[in-house]
C-alpha cells in the first residue's frame, strides 16, 4: 500500500492506494481493483473526540508507537481510538465509514504478520475493553471483552480447575480478541484445538454497521437467518454458497477456491 500524508497548517489530508475486495480467482491467486482513497484526518479526529467516550489520539507521538508491532512492519496509522464500551466501538465505525478511512484492530501486537499495523484507524482494545465479564464455572463457558490478556482468563479459569485450552507462546502479553483473530493455538492444538474450536458465541460489529452474535445453527435456523434478508442474511447466504461449493474439498483436507468477499 502506497501512502503520502499531506501537510496543511496541521495534520489533514491522508492519501492512500488500496485494493478493492479480491474478486476473481485465477491459478490460485486473487486480484483486486487498486484505487486511492483520500482521508480528511483533522475533521475525523474532530467528529470521534465529539462521540467517543474514550481515548482519541491523532498526535504524531502516538501514531509513531502504533506504527509498529512485532512483526517488521512499519506504517503510521491515521489515528487511534481506545474505546470503552461498544458504543465508542460502533460510533468509531460509523464515522470512519462516513470519512472513508480503513479501520483495524489492536490489542497486544504481538502477531508477526502484522496485522495490526497499517494507514488506518486503529481500534486498541487493551486499555478499557478489558474485562472477564462472566466465568460460568458450572457450565464451563467465560464471556469476555477483546483486550483481556488470555494469562488473566487462564489463571481464573484454573482457580475452579479449569482452562481455555489455546496456549499461544506469548499468552501472557496475548488478547482474547488477537486470539481469536488469529485462530491461535499454541503448543496442545490436538488436545484442544484451535482458537476457532472453543469460541461459542462472538459478538461481531462490520465495517458497514452490521451488530450480530454469530455461532453454530442448525439448517432451519440458518435457512430463517437467510430469508431475513438484509447484510446479516446475505452474509450467511455467501458462507453457505461458499460451504455448499467446498464441503467435498474442505472435508478431504484441502483449499477452497471460492472467495467470500
């Protein structure tokens, strides 16, 4: 991604080249449709400090300490929100969304690919979204925020001897919400499985304004999800036409060629 920053009077004007969603498989890899995308970064920042209820920093300081993680990538993000509730979550994407600016989410860094670094605003969970909200030891299920350390749920867990079985060589720095998207696993992927394997019930909010609680379904539930027509219906119609086009392949361990998005 190609980025030059414009310089005003103060930090105003981003401008970015990009991909579009790849479209069109061809001998296995995806192409896009390259465009530039021009970010008013003062006015955002304007419009987030008047609705979010937490941390907003645009300041050059800042962008400089999340412009890296620890993989070796380097790029400046546009800003960054620190939110505290799922309001601040929601209202950060409506306005990015208005503003045309990418949104990514931060936690621990700790992912080598990085992901987490990009020109965008960021969503760093760690400060406020911390929380173990509910551990159900009875029913053996915790409900928690993204930016809760998974050492912090692990040593919970293990007061009434139990355990949240991906163990990730950086655990005790690692989030639930890095965890998850990563599909991590550590070293006990055969006793345990992956991330992927002990989610029930993720609470998801898109780029394009979509708040949804995903997780298993039966074929007459999804089959109702579907016919509910709007984005939540058209997401789980495009998983299905993916799983229906794949199931033999994804079944006998191999690659899906089907895009999604």
């Amino acid at each position: 991604m190609a980025t030059r920053i414009e310089e005003a009077a103060s930090y105003a004007l981003v401008q970015l080249t990009t991909k579009g969603p790849p479209n069109r498989p061809r001998d296995g890899l995806q192409t896009g449709t390259a465009r530039k995308i021009e970010v008013e970064a003062t006015a955002l920042e304007r419009e987030l400090r008047a609705g979010v209820e937490g941390d907003v920093v645009f300041d050059e300081s800042a962008r400089a300490l999340y412009a890296s993680n620890a993989s070796n990538y380097r790029m400046a993000p546009i800003g960054a929100v620190l939110p505290r509730n799922t309001g601040d979550v929601l209202y950060t994407l409506a306005a990015s969304r208005r503003y045309g600016a990418p949104v990514i989410a931060c936690v621990g860094g700790t992912g080598m690919p990085g992901q987490t670094v990009n020109v965008a605003v960021v969503l760093d969970f760690s400060r406020y979204m911390n929380r173990l909200i509910e551990l159900n030891a009875e029913e053996k299920y915790a409900r928690v925020q993204p930016g809760l350390v998974l050492d912090d749920l692990r040593r919970t867990a293990k007061q009434h001897r139990l355990t949240f079985g991906p163990d990730p060589a950086t655990r005790s720095r690692c989030t639930l919400g890095g965890t998850i998207g990563n599909n991590s696993c550590g070293t006990h992927p055969v006793i345990a499985g992956m991330t992927a394997d002990n989610i029930d019930e993720p609470e998801i909010a898109t780029y394009d304004g979509v708040r949804m609680t995903a997780g298993a379904t039966t074929e007459s539930e999804r089959q109702q999800i579907i016919s509910a027509d709007g984005r939540r219906g058209e997401i789980y119609a495009r998983l299905k036409s993916l799983l229906d086009a794949n199931s033999d392949r994804i079944r006998s361990g191999g690659r899906a060629k089907a895009i999604l998005f």
